[in-house]
C-alpha cells in the first residue's frame, strides 16, 4: 500500500501547486504522511456530505476541487460547518488534498474533461499558459466541433451529457445559428469574455454568467456575434473528477499500488430546483 505521501507527490506532479493562482489554496488540508492509503475519492465539493460518502466508502483520501478554506480561517471548532469537516476527516483518518486552478490550466485539466464530455476536439488553450513552452497548458479551451452543430443542438448535447442540474443549459443568442468553433471553460467564465471574443469561436460555454456582463457582451454582437451556453459551475467541473480518477489509476497501475479510486456521484450543486417561467422560450 503506498503511503499519503507517495500519493500527494504522485497529484502534485500532476498538479504543480505552484501553477495555481496567488489568491487560490490548494495542496494538502488534513492528513498523516505516513499513513497508507487504499481508497481515494475525487469530488469536486469538499462539503459534508461528501465526506460522509468518504467515511462510508471506506475512503483514506478525499480530493476535491475546490478548496475548504479559500479565504483562511482562524478556527476549525465543530460549531462552524467546514470545522465539522475537517473534525470528521481527522476521526476518521481521511486526508484531504485540493486541485483548484493549478487543475484548471494542466495538460489535461478541467476544460479538456468538459470538452471531452460533449465529443469536442480541442484545438488549443484560450489563455495559454506563458510559462508553458508545448502552448499545451491554460485556461479554458478553444475546440471545433465536429460535425457542426447548432446552438440548439449543442444546448441539447450539453443538458444530456453533463450530470443533471436544477439549472440545465441557459442560452444567449440564436438558437438556430451554427456552430463549428467553441470555447469553453469549467466554472465561472465571464471574465474571459474578451479572449473569447479575440478567439473568433462561434459560441462560449461556461458557468456562473452573470447579467451585466452578458447583456454587454451580447449587445456586442455586430462585432461578435457568437452564442453563450451557461451550465451549472458544478456541472462544468464534474467530469474533472472522472478524468483526474482515471490518472491516478493509471499511476497506481504503473506504480505496481494496490489502490482503489473512486468517484464521487452525489450532486452538491447548490440548486435544488427550478421552475420555468410560463411561455419562457425553449
């Protein structure tokens, strides 16, 4: 059985923390180094409920995507709901370690499990990484689709193939206009609105779009009429964990690790439900 260790080094090899952002916290939250591990679950929530699936799997170790404590803590009491957390993981020997956006510019990271998920084939990173001489890491992607599909269409694909939200696909644009090139990035995008632009994609999809920005972004449409596809943040992130599971398998297998990884399936978007607006357009 590997030890904790073996296996953080074998994630931050995949997921250098250094490539994250200043602001982000990732790496190791909680965990013995010299502890062994044979269960590994990938979530992208670090919330109860996940860590409950951890306790009842049997899990040593939890990695999520997102962090804990992104903006720091001054205590972990069990009063608090992430103290709760972290007291769990401790009673139960479970490690958690997170990949957050040293996750979302790798090769492959975030953006390529979503485009991978909806059968699109990525051309290139829409914001290379300059530190990157292959011009294969960064953030978000630009991807063709192939056959082109329309906007409807591709909607449809995207509300299929991703895991099912109270949110589903929401749309800005014309349904009905073709698309060939896309861009897309797992989690909140709208601050990515002008690379996309500069990209000349036929279409965004992404997470967390917010009104002013959309509204501004397509009362630009004479200079860049392209369509926008919001999904649920966690939606877009999910298929990470499948992608990043199936890597670590592989190191285990290569590794010769009597290691078990799993994935977790319990939805922790924050929406639980959703009502459609009578006559709201399809």
């Amino acid at each position: 059985m590997p030890r904790l260790s073996e296996v953080i080094t074998a994630l931050e090899n995949l997921w250098p923390a250094e490539r994250a952002e200043s602001w982000d916290a990732v790496g190791t939250v909680v965990g013995e180094p010299d502890q062994e591990v044979t269960r590994v679950l990938f979530a992208v929530d670090p919330v109860q409920e996940i860590v409950d699936e951890a306790v009842k799997l049997g899990a040593d170790l939890l990695v999520t995507h997102h962090p804990l404590y992104l903006r720091g803590t001054t205590t972990v009491a069990a009063s608090h709901f992430k103290g709760r957390v972290v007291h769990t993981l401790i009673k139960n020997d479970i490690a958690l370690h997170v990949a957050h956006t040293n996750a979302d510019t790798a090769d492959p990271g975030v953006s390529d499990a979503l485009a991978g998920a909806l059968d699109l084939r990525v051309v290139r990173p829409l914001v290379p990484d300059p530190t990157d001489p292959s011009g294969c890491r960064g953030l978000g992607r630009v991807c063709e689709v192939d056959p082109p599909m329309t906007v409807r269409e591709l909607a449809a694909r995207a509300a299929e193939r991703l895991p099912a939200t109270a949110q589903g696909i929401r749309v800005a644009g014309d349904p009905a206009a073709v698309v060939r090139t896309i861009a897309v990035s797992g989690g909140s995008g709208d601050s990515l609105f002008d690379q996309v632009r500069a990209a000349g994609v036929d279409a965004f999809l992404t997470a967390d779009l917010r009104h002013h920005p959309v509204s501004e972004f397509i009362a630009d449409r004479a200079h860049s009429p392209l369509a926008l596809l919001d999904a649920a943040h966690w939606a877009t992130e999910w298929p990470w964990c499948e992608l990043a599971a199936a890597q670590l398998d592989e190191i285990s297998d290569r590794h010769g690790w009597d290691l078990r990884v799993h994935v977790s399936r319990t939805v922790t978007d924050p929406w639980t439900s959703h009502s459609p607006s009578p006559g709201a357009p399809n």
